[in-house]
C-alpha cells in the first residue's frame, strides 16, 4: 500500500527495456500497458478454456518485448500485470505470494478458507468443483494457479470479513485501508474509477468499493458501501447458474435508498433512439440514391464494432452490428449527423472507408475523436492475394511459428497446436478467426511487400507481431 513509484524492472533488470516507464503505480491500477498473460498464451499454444499454469504465464511476460500504450495513458484490465506484481514480492520477501498473503493477511484476518492453490491439481479440503456446462453436461474445469491473477480460494462468508475487513482496517490499519480507496490517475490526471485493486463506483447515489472475479467454472463478487457498514458477498461454481453479480445488484437495490449521482463503469454512452427527426441543418439537402447506395455495407470499426449501412428510398440507415434501422441526415459539410446523441459520419467509398466521429457533446467523459471503419469485403479471396499470404511467420517474443497456407480456394493459419484456422478476409488486410482463441489477423506490410501478421487474442486485447521469415 505505500506509495512508491519503484521501476517496474529494478535494479538487476529482466524485462525489456520497452518496461523502463512503468513503475508499480502503474502495475497497481492497470495502466502500464502489460498484455494479458493468458492472451498472449492463446497465441503460441493455448486452446480457449484451456488451464493457464503460473509458470508459463511468467515466461511469457517476462519475455514481453513490447507494450500495448504509453504507461500511464489509458486504464485497461490485466491480469498479467498482477502476475508481476506476485513475482515482485516472491523476489523481494523471499516467500511465494501464497505463503506470504498465509502468514501476513490470512492468518491475522482469521479468514480460514482463504487458500491459493499452488498446483491446478491440488486437492483442497472443502473446496467447491468449479463445473461448466459442455454438451449438456456438467464438466469438472481445471483450477488456476496464476499467483496474482487468479487460483484464489474462499468462502463468501470470509470474502464478506475481508471486504470488512478493507472497510474498518481494523487489522491492517486505517491508513493502509484509506490508501488502498484512494483511486489512480492518469498521466494527464483523469481519475479512474479503479483504485489500489479496488473497483469505484455510486451505486443509487451510494458509494461502492469491490471487485469481482472468474475463473474456469467459478464466479464471485464482494461489495462493501462505507456510509452505510453494508458488506454484499457472493461465489458460485457454475458458469452456467445465477450471476453473483446480479444478486449482488439486487441485493444493493433492495436495501439502499435511490439516490443521485450513480457512476462507475467509464464512459456512458448518451440513449440512441430510433426515429428521431431531422434536425434543422439538413433541411433542404437532398442527395442522389445512387450516391448514397455507394456507401451502403458492413464496416469493422477500429473499435471493434460492426457498423451497418443501408439504404431505403433517399434515406440512409446505420446500425451497430446488427440491421440498419437508425436514420442519418446530410449535413452541408458533407458528413452524415445521427441525432441524438449527434455522431457524424463521412463516408470515402472509393476507399471503402467511413469516419465515426465522436463529439465532445456526443459521449461523456472522453475527448473528441474518431473512429475509423474500414468496408468488410464479400467476394472471396483471389489466388494472388493468398499467394503474397502464404509463407512461414515466428515470433520472437513468443518463440513460436505459424505457417499460412492456401488449400484448395482456403487460406489458412496452421499451428501444431491449434491446428489448421480458417482466415475468413474481413478487409483488405484483415481476417477473423471465428470460434477460436484467437480473434483476428491483420497483415503488416512494407509498402506493397508483406512484412509480417499481427495476432489478436479475444477478451483483454493482446497482440503479438509474428515476422515473415
């Protein structure tokens, strides 16, 4: 809980040096830029749902050669950042986290189910079979020991005492607790609704410190609300059964008063609503249907979301990732405005290319900015697109290798792990990978020359550049 700023890679340094900005701070309210550790895993030879080890993880980020932004610049979840953050109090106390977290948190607090497994295949007195539904069927899922990030077993009762616990400090101290609430900034000292490991938000006006969690066959959440000494937990071993974090909300519902003020969650996106009219700068504009026709089609979006556009008579339709159905009128500049919450849209088609700009007045919290969408193509891929594809791609960060090859009309990723992976063209220079751990695949190029593939795994984005060789 002190407040240090000590550099990620200290003194005898093993990350690369691309870590030399990132300091604990950082790691504690993820803002360092670290990719997710099981993502990254996906890459190389990790199947979706398969166990995550904790040696394997801290292989993969200790050999991490790049970042995902600037330390400090944005907040994004990951838990391979807490892998290093247990790495750093294994090196600096000499103790594994699980043997230090007995000794100096477990034992005091008298949380007595409190346990971090140390193997996957450890057995544990009491514990609940975490279980997923596959086919039908309840399956038994394995347990992770990622110290850090995950492997932690306790009772909601005792999760309850420690949420208590971080309420009242009445074993570890007011001071320590107070710090621990006290939310994390950003370089340019936007404060985050994430403080040291805690989650922040108001809830009916109240409020809210917690933190939720999952893992392969197991969910849980605990909440505790200061002003009022009310302390919500709950676990459950089914991915499949009730949400903890439902009950929790109506739990919160039923027994506190509504109030003002409710935030928490990052940016809220202003109500888009169907049928609204057209506002007074279009009146009179009128474009040809052939024009507009031009723009029609499905657009991935740098944000990864589908935008659709259509047509119907002089009146253009947009819709996120579904059927168009909400109309957009001319502006005299040229663009496009969706009212409310007034996006504006410009379309290139010669490029097969549409800007979503984002207002000041159009989403809360955040800068003006745009997002841009490129056309997802729908006539299948040429034999001498595949032909610049195809070849042998390794990755030095990872130690890994993918081959592209073309088979019969098909270009495919091979990997003797994951297998041989259907690239379905999205645009120009970029695939999907439906169904798989990986999500997507997009081609770097030197000019006209292909340099290299950039994979992305799905959840908490990780990417990893694999070089043609």
């Amino acid at each position: 809980a002190h407040e240090v700023d000590t550099k990620l890679r200290g003194p005898q340094p093993q990350l690369d040096e691309v870590f030399d900005p990132v300091t604990l701070r950082h790691q504690q309210h993820h803002t360092p830029g670290v990719q997710d550790d099981t993502r990254q895993l996906a890459h190389p030879r990790r199947r979706k749902g398969d166990p995550a080890h904790h040696e394997d993880a801290l292989r993969v980020l200790l050999g991490q050669t790049h970042v995902s932004f600037e330390a400090g610049s944005l907040h994004r979840y990951s838990n391979g950042g807490y892998i290093l953050l247990a790495e750093i109090v294994r090196r600096t106390t000499g103790q594994p986290l699980a043997a230090w977290a007995e000794e100096h948190l477990f034992t005091p607090l008298d949380l007595h189910s409190a346990h971090m497994a140390s193997s996957r295949n450890e057995i544990v007195p009491g514990r609940a079979i975490p279980l997923a539904v596959e086919d039908g069927v309840d399956v038994q899922q394995p347990t992770s020991a990622r110290h850090g990030a995950g492997g932690f077993l306790v009772s909601a009762v005792d999760l309850a005492r420690w949420a208590d616990e971080l309420r009242a400090g009445r074993v570890l101290g007011r001071d320590v607790v107070m710090r621990m609430r006290r939310r994390g900034l950003l370089s340019d000292g936007t404060e985050l609704d994430y403080a040291w490991g805690l989650g922040h938000a108001r809830v009916r006006g109240n409020e809210r410190w917690g933190h939720s969690g999952s893992d392969p066959g197991a969910r849980s959440i605990f909440e505790f609300y200061p002003e009022h000494g009310l302390t919500i937990a709950a676990v459950s071993n089914s991915l499949d059964g009730p949400d903890p974090g439902q009950f929790a909300t109506q739990v919160a519902n039923l027994l506190l008063e509504p109030g003002e003020d409710e935030t928490g969650g990052g940016p809220r996106m202003i109500l888009i609503t169907e049928n609204e009219p057209a506002p007074a700068a279009s009146a009179g504009i009128t474009l040809d249907p052939a024009v507009l026709a031009s723009y029609a089609g499905s657009y991935q979006m740098e944000d990864d979301f589908v935008l659709s556009v259509g047509t119907q008579g002089e009146q253009l339709l947009v819709g996120f990732d579904d059927e168009p159905n909400l109309r957009v009128f001319p502006l005299p500049s040229g663009r496009f405005i969706l009212p409310p919450p007034n996006y504006e849209l410009s379309f290139e088609p010669a490029h097969g290319r549409v800007t979503f700009h984002v207002t000041e007045d159009s989403q809360r919290n955040s800068e003006p900015h745009d997002v841009v969408g490129h056309r997802v193509r729908t006539e299948p891929l040429s034999a001498a697109e595949a032909r610049e594809l195809v070849g042998t791609y390794h990755s030095t960060e990872l130690n890994a290798f993918y081959r592209v090859t073309w088979v019969d009309g098909a270009l495919l990723l091979e990997h003797a792990r994951h297998g041989d992976l259907p690239m379905q063209p999205l645009t120009p220079d970029s695939f999907t990978l439906p169904g798989r751990a990986l999500a997507r695949v997009d081609v770097r190029r030197d000019g006209e020359r292909v340099i290299g593939l950039e994979l992305q795994a799905y959840s908490w984005a990780a990417t990893c550049f694999f070089e043609r060789l």
